[in-house]
C-alpha cells in the first residue's frame, strides 16, 4: 500500500488525519512501537479526537489492517482481471508488480504479516484482520492451482503461499537486491513442476 502524506487541509476530519498518520507511522515503526501520544501529535489532533473516532489503538490497528487487506486484493483483483481465465498469467502479474513494489524505497513487507509477529495472541483485533486476510489468499491461492490443472494443488497453493510469506520478510533483511526479486520465477518453477505430467 501506497504510503501517503497525512491529509492537513481546513477541511481534513481529525479521524481522517489520525487514520492517514497512523498507517504511515505503524507501517514504518510497526504497530506497538507506536503511542497513541506520537500519533496525535503527528495527526495534528487531540486523543479524545482519536477516541471518538477509534474506540482505542487496537481498533485504529485493526482498521488501518483492513485498509492495508483492501489495497491488497484491488491489486490482487487487477492482475486477475487484466488475463481472465488464465491463472497462471494472472498470478505472473500480481508478482511481478510486487516485486517492483518490493523494490520502491521503504517497503517493509506486508504489514499485515508483520501484524500477525507483533500480535501473537488469538483474539486480538489485529491479528484478526490478518489471519482473515491470510486464510483467502490461501483459498484464492487454491482456487488458482486448480484452474491451473496442476496434480496436487493444495501443495502449489501452500508453496506459493510460503513463498509470499518468505518474500516479504527477506526484502526486509535484504532489501532491493536480496532472494525476494526472484519471488515471480520462483513462483513460475514452482508451477511448472507441479503441471509436468
């Protein structure tokens, strides 16, 4: 997602600057590293502006986690969209705009798997929107290798999702030129290996 600068005009609402703050300081910084004092002072805002808003900093998490799965799958959706009925050609797509967005100056991963390292526990608003999030791209992952015809798609499925998962964390280690540029021919030997007859 796209990180962009937090609205300031007269008409700005306090929610909306304190939305468009925290996302960009919870992506940079991560979600707990975070007070609700620095992103009120960033928001240009008060706290009881934040509070009226967001009932507390685990909604405001859990709301700029939506917004982030909701950039995800307009992307996701676009690469479907521009090769109907051909997966393989679609999932290409989706990998190679990531990996240019991977290599873009401040790319920290998905936040959304972020989230799920920072908040380990079961019920927390947080880690519901992403292993929401995590549990349809799987689906969607699924759906794709059995359209694709490949002999045992749940395994392609959960590799390739593996392979997400080790992409995102390892354009953090390595940055730019690290294993996470190859993600889309990986992604590509994968598939082959999974049709061969």
């Amino acid at each position: 997602m796209k990180l962009k600068p937090a609205k300031s005009g007269p008409g700005a609402r306090a929610g909306d600057r304190i939305r468009d703050t925290a996302t960009r300081l919870f992506y940079r910084q991560g979600i707990r590293a975070v007070g609700v004092d620095a992103i009120v002072r960033h928001a240009r805002a008060t706290k009881p502006s934040l509070y009226r808003s967001f009932r507390s900093k685990d909604a405001l998490a859990a709301a700029y986690l939506r917004d982030w799965d909701s950039a995800f799958w307009q992307r996701f959706d676009s690469a479907v969209a521009a090769h109907p009925d051909d997966p393989r050609a679609q999932l290409r797509l989706f990998l190679h705009r990531l990996t240019q967005r991977m290599r873009s100056p401040g790319y920290r991963g998905c936040a959304l798997s972020n989230a799920a390292i920072e908040y380990p526990a079961v019920g927390h608003p947080a880690r519901l929107v992403t292993v929401a999030h995590k549990r349809k791209l799987r689906r969607r992952l699924r759906q794709m290798t059995v359209a694709m015809g490949a002999r045992q798609p749940r395994l392609l499925a959960d590799g390739l999702a593996l392979l997400l998962e080790g992409a995102y964390a390892s354009c953090q280690l390595f940055h730019r030129d690290g294993p996470a540029r190859a993600v889309a021919r990986v992604a590509e030997q994968l598939i082959v290996a999974s049709l061969k007859n």
